[in-house]
C-alpha cells in the first residue's frame, strides 16, 4: 500500500521502515492527511503477518514531528461535544492501538497476547504531537545533537498534550518531573531526556535507524511497561500513594505562581495528571481526551491559537505585503545612529545576514554599535551557543563610519538618530544627497509622525516609518508605518527586511505615537493616577501581575523612565496648545521628576528603589508625597481598571482606524507590551466577554472613574447588532 505522507520499506527481516515526509511541507506536522495515513498503516502492522515490527523516522532536515497542526485545530469545528470528542480521541486511539498492537490491555496484562515492537528513530526534534507518537513507541532511540528539542509545549497555545503525553510521559519520567515539564511546555535534550527514561538511547546521528532496528529485531514481542504485570509509576503507585499528595499541593502552588489560575490549560493539566494516574491506560488516555475536547472547545485556546500562531504566522509571512512589487534584495542596510536603538537595529540587522554600516557623528560613537554586538557574540561563544568561526564573520558584517559617503551604496537606510525633528530633518537631507535614488528611507520613531519628517525627503513616496522597541535584540514586534505619500514599494521593503530579521509585523496608521504607544501610555497612567488616589502600590503591582502582564506598570514606567514620561507630557503640551487634554498625571510627574528626582531606574530609582545585587523593592517613600487611602480598593476592582483602560485605548485605536484590523490589534499589544496572553489579544477578549458586556462595564467604570472609560460609539452599534469583531473581519 503506497501513502502520501511517508513511504513505507519492508527489509529481508519484515521490519518496516516508516519515513515521514509531508509533502510540500519544511516541517512534518500531524495533519489530516498523516492521521489518514497512519491510521492505514497501523491497521496494516497490526494484521499483516509479512511485517515483523516497524521503525519510524523522518525524511525532513528539519526534525522528526513538530506536533498537530495548528491550522487544523484553530479551524475545528464540531456539531456537538460528543463528535469533539471522537474527533480528538482520533489521534489518541491510533497511536493506543499501535501501542497495543489491536490486543486488550487485560491480555496484554496476563502475557498471552503482545504487540509487533514499533521502535522510533528521533533524527531532530520531536514536539507535541511528534513526541507523543514517540512515546507511543516501545522504544526510542534518539541522535546525540544537543540542539535537538524534545518536548509538549501545548500548554502555550491554551491546550493539554492530546496524543497520550499526559498519560505516558508521567509513567516513563514520574508524576513530577512530567507534571514540570507538561505545564511549562518547555523542552529538553536528548541527554536530559535519556536521563528521565524519556527516551531508551542517545546515539550518533547516523546510526539511529540502524539502532532502531536492531532493537525490534531483538524483541520480536513487545509491550509497552504500563501494560505489563507488575508495573508502578516512578516512585511509587500514582496519585495513590500517600507521598503524591505533597507533590500535588506543591505542583497546584507552583502552577498557579506561574499562570496566576488565568490558563486553562493549567488546570486540566493537573486534573489529567490527577485522575490519570489512578486509572488503567486505556481509562486514562479517554479522560485526557476529554480534557483536550474541553480545551479546543473553548474561547481561551482558539483565541491563543488564531492569535499566537495563525496570525503571527502570516504576518511574517508578509501577508500585508502589497502585491505586485517584486522583492528587494537587501544585501548593505545603512543604520543612522550608534545610541542604544541604533546599536540593537545595526545587531538584529547583521544577524539577519545583512552587511550594516553603522553611521555617527565621530567613529567613538559609531564604535559604541561594534562593541554592542560584540559583547553579545561573545557571551554566546562563552555559553557555546555560537563558534568563534561564527562570531566573528558576524562581526565583519558591520562598519562602523563617520563619513555620509560610505552610504552610497546601501540598499535600505533606517535612520534611529535623537527623537528631535530638527536632528531627523539634518540626517535625512545629508544621507538623501549620497543614497541611490530608488532607496527606501525608514525612520525609527516611537512618536514623531511619519508624514511630518517626510517633508523633509525629495523622495516621500520611498520614505517609511519603522518603530522598533528596546531592546532590539530581544522585543519581537515591529510596527511599520506609512506617512500619507508613502508608496507600496516602500511599504514591501520594510516587510522584506523584517522577513530577515524574523519580527512580528504589524503596519500601522501615521498618528502621533502610532499603535503601541497609544495604548501603554493610558495603562501606565492609570497605575499612576491610583498611587495619586492613595492605592497601595504593591496592590497595584501585584494586580496587574495576576491579570497576566509580564511585571507591574509601575515597574515598567520605572524601566522607560519618569524622565521620559514628563518629556513627551511636556512636548505634546507645547504642540498641542489648547487642544491638549489632561490625563491626570501631571502633578505626579511634576513631583516625581522636578520636585524629589524620582525619574525612573536609570537615574538612580523612581516607584522602586534598587540595590547593587540587581534587586529592587517599592519605595517606602512613595507615601510621604502620596499618603495612602484608609479604605483601599478590592484586587479585583484594580484588575478591572488596569484591564479597561488598555481595551478602551485599543477600541478608540480600533475605531480610528489606527489598527485595521483585530488581529494587527491583538498582535501588537501581546507582542509589543505583554498584553495578557492568556486573553489572546484585547480584540479578542472584548469578542470572548461579549461586546455587549464590554460597553456596559466600560459605562460603570465611565460613571466611576470618569470619562476616559468611555467606549468608541462604533462599539455601541456593534453591540447593539449582536456582532463581534473577528466574525466581522
């Protein structure tokens, strides 16, 4: 029987060789088509008596099995629980039977039946779904690479392993070290595998298969442990044995330190873990896939999928590129600017495999960018992450210069010089009069529009806004930015480039702090105005830490600085004239920065105060100028209120067309300032809780806390329609 989505080689000794290879495909995925197949196949291993045993592989350079695709379980859909179920209990059932070779447990448990032995060779990683067909394997021989990830990450897209992996992983490794590494999602190598009885033998890459063969040739009957008489879990009986009960209580505290109880996907972990290792094999693989139904049924993990995976995906994949516009090759990116931006850009420009040259006013300062780089290169050649071969042809991509003339030949400038328009307009003419004329200049800003410094190029058609955010190196979004003359090809550079240095794209409209600093900005100043009210700081903190944000807005606010904060307040003011509108924090900042210099982390301490071994702790004197209130609010009063005022920025953006769409919105607050991503994005969270409901606790807060709670008019008659916004789009 020939399949489409792996070939099948039967040798001399009857032992097949199962090579999977997706067609068309740079990675093998469980898709319909290779649940298909493999369902064909084990039907074929389990009846036809010419095949002895099996080992399986994978054809890809690129590793054994990445897991289910997630295209498919973001689209599932189902008529009722129970089709959801049969649906998820497919894999499951499959890999069980392979497991079993068609035998009942209770034969396979008196040794009068046994199954063909099925050995997996594990040529790269093996994650999710890849693993979970692995573990299913009676044995598993893995290459001895330490770059090769063997891991169930489900966790992190709102799912539970659903292939066995809560079942099978804590029998081989033991309740508590699957229960770490089931809940974090976090991978391991082969080593650490082997070490926990994950996987049977770490040998060199070329002898896997072979490996893999000789074993089933040796065990021509095989049973998986669990389905032998006499088998116990790794330290004793399951979740039966007394000494469970303290590994349960500490797995639930250290689970919800983690996850804040915000994710599913944690707590039917737990329950699978739980109730699973009571149960007979066959039982327990029924209720994890009970579980997964429940999960994929869910808001939380078709919203973490579709936000996290599918829409990430196709963003950089380029799918706001404009059609028609051929791609740039980018071979010499110029960077204006050695500061702190400057250094990051000219470092993610030269890993990206771009040759950088990095433009100051005195080759000092340009320096700063080469010495930048090189203290990074060379803690990865400390920790081994990279060869000093390596290291230093990256850091012959870039040069360092103080001369416009070493411009000419670039193919992309991006210009991260002081944020002053009067600075960027000198940069622009002279870089303008050396460049080709079909190059495309983009600015980096984080609040200057795009259309003003345009005006001072001869070329605003090939002139574009590239917002990056510190530090380069690490923060993964890019907002792209088009001024009001900016043509298409400029737009698709920008889009290339950030296909070189694997961003999260989103493209933005030209206002003045585009998308990411039109949201922030209100959540930080709504922490602030409560230190103002008299709240306590910790409460605030540790509220919007439980809400699922990275760390408090108080600490961020310390880390972008107060300094910064009173500057921008102070510009837009000076702009603004007028027309400018309070948003209640400026006596705070007025005594924070100019009264008791309290201006951010950078200059000494601001809402925190900081010791030299790189702790920090609030500042105890934060109450002297801001007494606290007798009566203080409930944490979940302060969670509303730091979650409101991010949806209602993020709706006001929505409605203005500054964001055109929920899943750009979605994108740029989880990737651009840690927007809980629990939620799947503030778009998404408005559509979970019903738009409906998000107008009317929108309008008490409002009635509360003022006007600033009050949601855009088009979320009114989206409301009244009965509509959501995903469906809409």
């Amino acid at each position: 029987m020939s399949y489409e989505t792996f070939t099948v080689d039967i040798d001399s000794d009857g032992i097949a060789l199962v090579t999977i290879d997706l067609p068309g495909q740079s990675m093998n995925v469980w898709n319909q088509a290779l649940i298909t197949d493999f369902k064909a196949f084990v039907e074929e291993l389990v009846s036809k008596d010419e095949i002895k045993g099996a080992v399986i592989t994978s054809g890809k350079p690129s590793g054994f099995l990445a897991g289910a695709d997630l295209n498919m379980l973001g689209a599932s859909k189902a008529d009722s629980m129970a089709e959801a179920f049969e649906s998820a209990w497919e894999l499951n059932g499959m890999l069980r039977r392979m497991e079993t070779g068609g035998n009942s447990a209770k034969d396979l448990l008196k040794g009068t039946a046994h199954a063909k032995p099925v050995a997996c060779a594990l040529n790269g990683l093996a994650l999710g779904g890849g693993l979970e067909l692995a573990l299913a394997c009676h044995y598993r021989v893995c290459a001895d690479n330490p770059k090769i990830q063997l891991g169930l990450p489900e966790v992190q897209v709102g799912l539970l392993p659903g292939g066995g992996g809560t079942q099978r992983l804590p029998r081989l490794a033991g309740l508590q070290a699957a229960g770490m590494a089931i809940m974090t999602g976090q991978p391991m190598n082969p080593q650490a595998a082997l070490a926990q009885k994950i996987v049977d033998e770490v040998v060199p890459a070329d002898e896997v298969v072979a490996k893999a063969k000789s074993w089933v040739k040796a065990n021509p009957k095989a049973s998986a442990p669990w389905d032998k008489k006499g088998y116990k879990f790794p330290g004793g009986a399951g979740s039966m044995d007394p000494r469970a009960v303290p590994l349960y209580l500490g797995s639930s505290a250290i689970a919800l330190k983690q996850s804040k109880g915000n994710y599913e996907a944690v707590k039917a972990i737990l329950s699978c873990l739980y109730e699973g290792s009571m149960l007979p094999m066959d039982t327990a693989l029924r209720v994890e896939s009970k579980y997964f139904t429940k999960l994929l049924s869910g808001p939380q993990a078709k919203n973490m999928i579709r936000t996290l995976f599918i829409n990430k995906q196709a963003a950089e994949k380029g799918a706001a590129r404009p059609e028609g516009v051929p791609p740039t090759e980018l071979k010499t990116v110029g960077i204006l600017g050695a500061g702190l931006m400057g250094s990051g850009i000219t470092h993610v420009t030269a890993k990206g495999g771009m040759n950088v040259v990095v433009l100051d006013r005195s080759m000092e300062e340009a320096q700063k960018a080469v010495a930048y780089s090189q203290k990074i290169v060379d803690k990865g050649v400390k920790r081994g992450k990279m060869t000093q071969e390596k290291a230093d042809a990256f850091m012959a991509r870039i040069k360092p210069t103080d001369n416009y003339d070493d411009l000419k030949d670039v193919d992309l400038i991006i210009e991260a010089v002081f944020e002053r328009p009067d600075i960027k307009a000198d940069v622009i003419k002279k870089t303008e009069a050396v460049i080709g004329k079909d190059v495309v200049f983009a600015s980096n800003t984080s609040t200057l529009p795009i259309t003003g410094l345009a005006k001072n190029s001869e070329r605003p058609d090939q002139f574009i806004g590239m917002h990056f955010f510190s530090p380069v190196e690490k923060m993964p979004l890019l907002e792209i930015i088009p001024g009001a003359e900016t043509g298409d090809k400029a737009l698709a550079v920008a889009l290339d480039y950030n296909a070189r240095i694997r961003k999260t794209p989103i493209v933005v409209k030209d206002v003045r702090g585009f998308y990411t600093n039109r949201v922030f900005p209100p959540y930080a100043n709504e922490a602030m105005l409560m230190v103002a009210e008299g709240v306590k700081p910790a409460l605030i903190e540790n509220a919007a830490i439980a809400m699922g944000m990275p760390i408090g807005p108080l600490a961020v606010v310390d880390e972008t600085t107060l300094q910064l904060g009173y500057d921008i307040m102070t510009s837009t003011k000076e702009e603004m004239g007028d027309a400018y509108v309070s948003s209640g924090t400026e006596e705070l900042m007025e005594i924070m920065v100019k009264q008791i210099d309290r201006r951010g982390r950078r200059f000494g301490g601001g809402f925190y105060e900081y010791a030299d071994d790189g702790s920090k702790k609030l500042w105890p004197g934060l109450a002297d100028h801001f007494p606290l209130a007798e009566d203080q609010p409930d944490v979940e009063e302060v969670k509303q209120r730091l979650m409101f005022i991010q949806l209602i920025a993020t709706a006001q953006c929505f409605d203005e067309g500054v964001v055109s769409d929920p899943q750009s919105a979605d994108l740029g607050a989880i990737f651009g300032w840690g927007f809980a991503p629990w939620t799947g994005g503030p778009m998404s969270h408005i559509d979970t809780m019903g738009v409906d409901n998000f107008v009317r606790i929108a309008d008490n807060l409002a009635q509360k806390y003022g006007e600033r709670f009050k949601p855009p008019m088009s979320f009114r008659e989206k409301a009244d329609a009965g509509e959501s916004f995903y469906k809409a789009a």
